[in-house]
C-alpha cells in the first residue's frame, strides 16, 4: 500500500481500528488459562531444591510463592529462603511447612548435588512448572529456563517468550530468564545475580529452553532502559572490501557511494568495488567515471543478472579479511559505520553481521531474516512497524542472533565466506541467495548477528526491480522451492522465534497458540545450546 501511495489511507483506517485490535490482542495475551497446557514427561528426578530471594519489601510476595510450591504435582522439592528480607515477618509463613527453611544469603546453598531451581520472592509456578524443567535436565545439560508471565502493579500481564539459548541473545537481553534450573550448582558469592548464574551455565555443559509459561513473575518497581551493551573493543584487523553491483540508477548509487564515504571513520582502509552489469545510461556512466578518480574500482560485466555471480566475481582474486556485500539502492545512515563492522565481527563466533534497514518513510523493512514465517517461506522480521516500534523483547532494536540477513548490507569474515564457498551462482541467481549462505554459514558454527547499531535507508529492489512479471514470479518461485528443497526442515525452523508465537500474515508475533508436547519437547532438544560439531553443507547431489 505505502508503494502504491495509498498510506496515507492505511494509516488512516490503522488509527480507527487500533482500539478494537488492541483489545482483542489483550484478551489473547493475558491469562494461562488461555492457552492448552500440554501434560509434562515422567523425569527421573527425585528432588529438587529451590532457593528463593526474598529482598527487603518483598516478604509478604513470599506467600502466594509458597502457596504455588505448595501445588507442585510429582515432584520432592525443598526451599530455602534467602536475602535481606524480615524474619519475623516471614517466619510464620513458613513454621507450619518443614520442607521449607530461612537462610541467610551468604549462609544460602553453596553447592547441591541435586538439582538447584532459582526464583524470586512473587514468582508464581504452574503446577507442572519442575515437572517439565527436570525432563528437560539430563546429564550433559547444565541448565533449563522456561518462559513465565510478567504482572505490574496493576495486574495487567504480558508473555515473556524467549528465544533458544543463546549467549549474545542473553547479553542484550531485557527481560531474561526468570526461572532457571540448574544441574550443578555454585553460588560463587555473587548474590542473586540470576542472569550471570545462568551465563555461567553455557560453559559447563548443554542449555535448554522450555517454551511454555511456566510461572507469573511480579515486575520490579523500578523499571530501568536496557540498551546494547557495547561490542568488545578488539577489531579485525586489515582492511575491508565494499563490493556493489549496479546496473543504470546512477543517482541511486551516488548517494549509496556518497554516504559510506563521508559516514566511514578511516575511509583509506576501505576498499569499493562496483559490479558495473551492463549499465547504458549516460548519467550512470558519468557517476562511475567520477567515482573511480575517487579510488572507487569498477568491474564490469556484461551478462545476465545473477546477483550471486556479480558478487563472487568481485571476490576473486582479492584478501581483504572483511567484506561487505551491499545494494546500490541504499544510504548509510550510521556513522564509523566501518568502526562498528570491524567491532561486531571481533565478537567471538559471529560471522556474518546484518543491518537494520529503513524504507524511506521510516518504517522498518528488515529486522533480521525468519525462517518458515509466512506460508512456511523466509520472512524479513518487523517488516513495515513504525520506527518507534522495538518488537518483543526489544529484538528489532537490539543487537542478537538471526537465523539469516538480508543481502542489501551483509558484512562478513572473509574467511566465512571462503569456507562455505561464496554465493550459490548456480541455483539462487537473484533471490533465495542471502539466506541460503547465511544457513550454509551456521550449519558450518558460525553465529548470524542482527546489528542494529548499523542502519540504512534501502530504496528497495531499483536496479533488478519487484517481481511485477510472470516470469519474474515463476524465477523467484522456482528459487524458493530449491531453498525449500535444500534445507527441509531447517527451512521451516527459526530458533530466534519462540513457537508459542503465532502470525497472522507479516505478523508474526500476532498472538499465541498452545503446542503440543512433542512440539514442545522437540524444541528443547533441537535448540540445546551445545559445543558445536561440523555439520556437512546440504546439496543437490
């Protein structure tokens, strides 16, 4: 609608309507009640202890806590209460329960040979709530995290669903985990630093996640802003190679050139390389002239488009250890953007690093890449939302795991591409390409990082246009189905997008369904955070 320039309109009937939708998403959202519960596996455990931090002013929560304890189903369970809280006041709540005794947070459990489950004072449970978390524990998982329910003073609710275990998903994190389990446990005299006990966790063994809501967590008083914590300040070093292919839109890629050159902090350590594909209009000729006194290189080639042809080409033959992959159909808007590519792509693991991409009235046209999202097809995440809008968990304007990026601005480690052999020239010529290389570099352990940080304005699709024709549809159709086809089930799974969420259209975060336990037990087996073994590229063989 917004290119057939009718957004005006849209908007217009968007802003009558949002009081019914918002009321009808509210009633989807709020209450367990409204999603099936799907019955928890028999575990083999046989107890459970379960500490819980009681801070001053928190001490009269202690009792709906208790009472949901109480009301676990099938499990032995102990608890200890630890912290800062009063006594007096907490001791008659629990005199009448021997499983359950007072401890001093220093004096709280220092090591367990028994399974350790950490929670809050407030922390309501399901009453099935360990009976799915000791499933989930086996001997080579050190740690299993669910989702829960967030109450405010008023008690409106709202779901935390979160993403597969992932380190730099829980860096960044706004709102992480608030029921942990835990395998081994070590206090380390760090108090109830919930967040850097579950960290920990990554380094002793698997890390599971249970999507279900397996417990109402009370909203602390004091709300504070979480932003991106700054990347490392290690970079990879040399220089970077910036390859664009073009054909005509000579404006278009003057403006591109223009904006990484002046928002670049050391413009002499890039590298530009633009994959001329036949241009014949003038004024692109005479850009291209201009650019090239300007250092910029212009290979050409004349031959049918095949995007991911252009790009290896600009490849061949050259050593810089980054590069990056861009349209000619876009403007940088973020300075040192050069700075901030050397930085993210020092972070352990990381290998390919997108961007989030703006369409020209601000709206959001990539957040990171969701597999299986839409009629089982890739889907650019948060496509359309208003710039102001920051997507569940905050995930559209934070840095964090992605399944895939988009090609319009992709950097990566040149090695990366080197060891997953470039771009597939052969079977995704215009489409399909940014993905399947993105699933071809995690298959091979290297991490898709959605980077906020770097921000661009993409006039999309000018120089190869939208797939308008028959036969454009029939090529984007016949390149989706061999993605499909390559990948299988690989295609149809997003770790990133928790399951519970449901979509309706590009919406993907729309409401939730219920799962059944084998959906539910399948997750948390194929999305075990787990040292990396080498996993063979598929093929068309």
């Amino acid at each position: 609608m917004d290119e057939a320039g009718l957004a005006v309109d849209v908007e217009d009937i968007r802003r009558r309507l949002q009081p019914t939708f918002a009321e009808s998403a509210s009633s989807n959202l709020s209450g367990l009640g409204a999603v099936h519960r799907p019955i928890a596996p028999m575990s083999s455990a046989k107890r459970v202890e379960i500490l819980i931090d009681a801070r001053p002013g928190e001490d009269r929560t202690l009792t709906a806590t208790l009472a949901s304890l109480r009301g676990l189903t099938s499990v032995d369970w102990r608890a200890t209460i630890s912290g800062g809280f009063d006594a007096a006041l907490v001791g008659g709540a629990v005199s009448t329960d021997v499983r359950i005794r007072l401890a001093p947070l220093q004096g709280a459990l220092a090591t367990s040979s028994t399974p350790v489950f950490l929670i809050r004072a407030g922390t309501v449970l399901t009453p099935d709530c360990l009976g799915w978390l000791l499933w989930a524990l086996n001997e080579e998982v050190s740690a299993v995290y669910c989702d829960h329910e967030e109450r405010d003073a008023s008690g409106a609710t709202r779901p935390i669903l979160q993403s597969a275990p992932h380190l730099l998903d829980l860096a960044t994190n706004p709102t992480p985990p608030a029921l942990v389990l835990y395998r081994d446990f070590e206090y380390q005299d760090r108090g109830h630093d919930m967040l850097a006990t579950l960290q920990d966790a990554f380094g002793r063994g698997g890390v599971r996640h249970v999507p279900l809501v397996l417990g109402c967590v009370q909203t602390p008083h004091v709300q504070t802003e979480i932003d991106s914590p700054p990347v490392h300040q290690s970079q990879v070093c040399g220089r970077i190679l910036v390859v664009i292919p073009t054909r005509d839109e000579g404006a278009a890629l003057n403006v591109m050139l223009t904006s990484l050159s002046d928002q670049a902090s050391d413009l002499g350590e890039v590298d530009i390389v633009v994959v001329d594909n036949g241009s014949q209009d003038v004024s692109t000729v005479e850009v291209l002239d201009c650019w090239r006194t300007r250092g910029v290189e212009v290979l050409r080639r004349d031959e049918p488009f095949n995007w991911s042809s252009l790009n290896n080409a600009a490849c061949e033959g050259r050593t810089q250890p980054i590069v990056v992959f861009a349209n000619n159909d876009m403007e940088m808007l973020s300075e040192n953007w050069d700075l901030e590519v050397r930085r993210l792509l020092s972070v352990d693991g990381v290998g390919v690093v997108g961007a989030r991409l703006l369409y020209p009235n601000d709206r959001v046209q990539h957040a990171g890449i969701v597999m299986g999202a839409l009629n089982g097809e890739p889907l650019h995440e948060g496509l359309r939302e208003g710039p102001n809008e920051r997507g569940p968990l905050d995930r559209w304007v934070r840095r964090r795991p992605a399944t895939a990026v988009t090609g319009a601005f992709m950097a990566m480690r040149r090695s990366v591409f080197d060891q997953v052999g470039g771009f597939d020239a052969e079977n995704f010529a215009v489409s399909c390409n940014d993905v399947d290389f993105c699933l071809r570099a995690g298959a091979a352990g290297w991490t898709i990082l959605y980077a906020p940080e770097l921000v661009l304005r993409h006039h999309e699709s000018l120089s190869r246009g939208h797939s308008n024709t028959e036969a454009k549809r029939q090529r984007a159709a016949e390149e989706m189905g061999r993605l499909l086809a390559r990948w299988g089930d690989r295609a149809l799974f997003d770790p990133t997008r928790n399951p519970q969420w449901e979509g309706r259209g590009i919406r993907l975060f729309a409401g939730m369904r219920s799962l059944t336990t084998d959906e539910v037990m399948d997750w948390a087996i194929n999305t075990e955070s787990r040292p990396f073994v080498q996993a063979e590229t598929p093929t068309f063989a």
